[in-house]
C-alpha cells in the first residue's frame, strides 16, 4: 500500500473531510495548507522556505542561504496523523518534513535542528528520554494592546485576583475549559499528566509524560495550540508569553531531560546506584553552555522581564537535589530515573529549539568531560547572576558562539541570531506608556 493510500484509508475510516498539513516556524507557529482529504497525496507539496526568515510580526528578513526565494518539497509524516477535534468540519491534521529538491533536510527546520542534535547523541549510542512541563494564562478577551492583560471571570462571574497555588477550588472555576483540553489531547494522543495551579491568577502548569525528544516537542507544539483553541470555546484567551502581567510570576517550560543506553539503562547513575562522570558532565555542559544558548532559552524582549525578581524565577546555574531555588534542579529519585530539570526557559520558547539547546549543552559536557560547581546548599537566590539580562547581548554569544553552530547548525544560528536582531530593532522603534507618561514632559 502506497503513502497516499494509507492516508486516504484513515481519512476514510474517520470521515475526514480536510487536512491541515503544518511546519513549526522559528516562533513555534504552525505554518502550512488546508487541503481538500480527497487531494492529499495526489501532488507535490512545496511551501517558501522564507516561512523560517519569518519575524514575529509577520514581516521577512533577507537569508543569504536562500536567495533564491526557493520552495521547499514537503513530506508528511504518516505517525504524525491526528484528528483536529475542535474542527467544525471534520479535520485532521499532519506534520510535513522540509526536503530540498536534492533530497537535504531544510537545516533551518526547527524539527530538523532537533534531530541534528539527537543524531549526535545515536551516534553514541545514547537516547534522550524528556518531560516537558509547561505554564500558561487563561486571560480575559479584549483587543486593545494598551490593555492591561487582566484574569478571566470563573464562576459566579468571580475574577481571582489572590494568588492560590496548587488550590484545588480555584481550579474548580474553570472545570468545562479544563474537561476540554482533556478531552482534546486525548483524542489527539497528548500524553499530558498532571495539572495544577501556579502563582499567579489563573495561572497554570501542565506535565507532560516522559518519553521520545522529538515526540514530546510535537506534543508541546500541538498542546499549545489545543490550550488556545479550547480557551476560544470558552471566551477567553490563553497565553504563553513569559511575562504578560506586570506584578505576576512569569510562565516556564522545565525540561526534565535523562539519557539512556541502548538498553534502556540511564547512564546518569552507575550499577551501585551512585551519580556517574556523565551526570556530572551534563550539567557541567548545561552551566558552561547555557549562557551561549541563552537566546533560544529568553527568544523575545519580554522573555527577559522573568530574570527581574530572582525570588520569584531561577536566575542561576547553580545545581541542587530537590532544591526549586536553582536554575538545574535535581528532583529527588531512585537511580533508574536521575534526570535534570532545567528550569529557565520561558514559556514563549519553541519547544523544539529549546529541548535541541538544552541536550546541545548537556551532550558537550558529556563529551568533554566537564565537571560543574559544588552541589548548593541552602537557597540560591541572591547568588551570582550567571544569565544575561538584555537579549542583545544574549544574540551576540549565539552569533559567536563555535560551539551551538557545530550542534544546531551554521545556517541555523546565522538565521536565527539575524531574525532576533530584526524583531529587537522593531521593538525599539515602539515608545511605550511609561516614555510617554514619566518621561515625555520631565526631561
């Protein structure tokens, strides 16, 4: 049975009547084509490659690797089939796979700079086992971007303005949006675990189960587009943005990130149980790396305004068991499941990116044999600020940085670092409330 055939034969079975056949862009947004099910499969599938030159505003920049303004041959991945359940019509929806015509990847692809990252762990006869977690704002609609961003009403018309984490009851408000993201991943295979509160307002935090690198940063990719779609349903809005309220906790994506051999063992501990050299060095490789990576841990302007108050975020490199004050927790596990939480990476990151950055520096440390600090001990907060505060600087080291080019790619970084200078630059030309009030009539 050919591709095509398969394809149809599901769309058959589940009377599906149109198909939306994406790529994740740099920002993490799906980019593609609704087609016709009938017509899948029946021609070439060819999208722009600028679709990755593409700025958060919607605007391009010029790639000196794609002058040309070529078309990318798109592949669909029949694994990646899924029913789009909040379709009005019944949808499914796939992933695509970026070719050249010589049949290279397109190394620009979010997915494809994940799998150059996890090709060089194969290579080695190691597989990276992750579980994402990932926070999120439900948000009362309007749209004025002057707006101050405000929670939605829950029951009884009630807005939470308290900060109830892990509350139980304030959960309770938002039971039907609750029920449908459930029921949306499930019919999507999302494997997602537990829910809970957050800090702030109508704040949350979703756990995804462990698993594949590559299957969890799908997952992360559909599930925020599932969290948005079931906020419409219930006239609110959902963000993922670092810091989208002023005096509120910003919004993570943890990684918790374990390697395993071929069969199976994590090589984080030794047969006695103990921590090995190889967990040592990944994080090693996480505090030497992670400042050169930063840009894909902070992507925009707003990412940095998490670093402002180190008591509410982890700020540091520092390495702790069971200790939340620090940026590379250690959670507290029998030998089979030592892994390392890396806690400071906003919400607004592509979960591609941001999982291919974290095992890039891990992987280095394995392979050099880096050792990191001393364990902490007591609270981190207030110790050395080892991140950068402003995301040029943060664009820089990527730029200059020998050792992401040779794990996520060359033309990746040029493309990536040219794309952040962009979206920099539009934001300096905005003169925002606080110029135009304290500034404007006393300097």
């Amino acid at each position: 049975m050919s591709a095509t055939d398969v394809f149809q034969s599901w769309f058959r079975e589940r009377g599906i009547e149109d198909v939306e056949a994406f790529v994740p862009d740099m920002a993490g947004s799906a980019r593609g084509k609704v087609i016709p099910a009938d017509k899948f499969g029946s021609g070439e599938m060819k999208m722009p490659e600028a679709i990755f030159s593409q700025t958060i505003s919607g605007g391009y920049i010029a790639d000196a690797s794609n002058v040309e303004d070529r078309d990318m041959l798109l592949s669909p991945d029949p694994n990646s089939l899924r029913p789009v359940p909040w379709a009005s019509d019944p949808a499914a929806s796939v992933f695509v796979d970026c070719y050249h015509r010589d049949g290279s990847a397109v190394s620009q692809s979010p997915r494809n700079v994940l799998r150059k990252v996890l090709a060089k762990y194969e290579a080695r006869g190691w597989i990276p086992v992750v579980a994402p977690e990932v926070e999120f704002y439900l948000l009362s609609p309007h749209s004025d971007p002057n707006h101050e961003a405000e929670p939605p009403e829950g029951r009884l018309g009630w807005t939470e303005g308290a900060r109830q984490p892990y509350s139980i009851d304030t959960m309770n408000d938002f039971d039907p949006f609750i029920n449908d993201v459930y029921a949306y991943c499930e019919a999507q295979g999302i494997r997602i675990d537990t829910l809970s509160q957050e800090m702030g307002p109508a704040q949350f935090e979703i756990n995804f189960l462990h698993g594949n690198a590559l299957d969890n940063a799908d997952q992360v990719f559909l599930f925020k587009r599932t969290i948005r779609e079931a906020a419409i349903e219930h006239e609110m809005h959902a963000t993922f943005l670092a810091k989208p309220m002023s005096e509120e906790a910003g919004s993570a994506l943890h990684v918790h990130q374990s390697v395993v051999d071929k069969q199976g063992q994590n090589i984080f501990s030794k047969a006695d149980g103990s921590a090995s050299d190889l967990f040592y060095g990944f994080i090693g490789g996480l505090q030497h790396y992670m400042p050169e990576a930063m840009l894909v841990f902070a992507p925009y302007v707003n990412s940095y305004r998490r670093f402002l108050k180190p008591e509410s975020s982890p700020v540091n490199l520092a390495w702790a068991i069971d200790n939340r004050t620090v940026g590379l927790r250690i959670p507290d596990s029998g030998p089979d499941a030592r892994r390392v939480e890396n806690r400071l990476a906003g919400s607004d990151v592509n979960p591609y990116l941001v999982i291919a950055a974290s095992l890039a520096c891990g992987y280095l440390g394995m392979v050099e044999g880096l050792t990191p600090t001393a364990e902490t001990e007591g609270s981190a907060y207030g110790e050395e600020f080892d991140l950068h505060r402003h995301i040029y600087h943060a664009i820089e080291a990527l730029q200059d940085s020998d050792a992401m080019r040779s794990m996520l790619g060359n033309e990746f970084v040029t493309l990536y670092t040219a794309l952040k200078e962009d979206e920099y630059s539009e934001f300096q030309e905005i003169i925002t409330p606080y110029e135009r009030e304290i500034l404007m009539f006393n300097v």
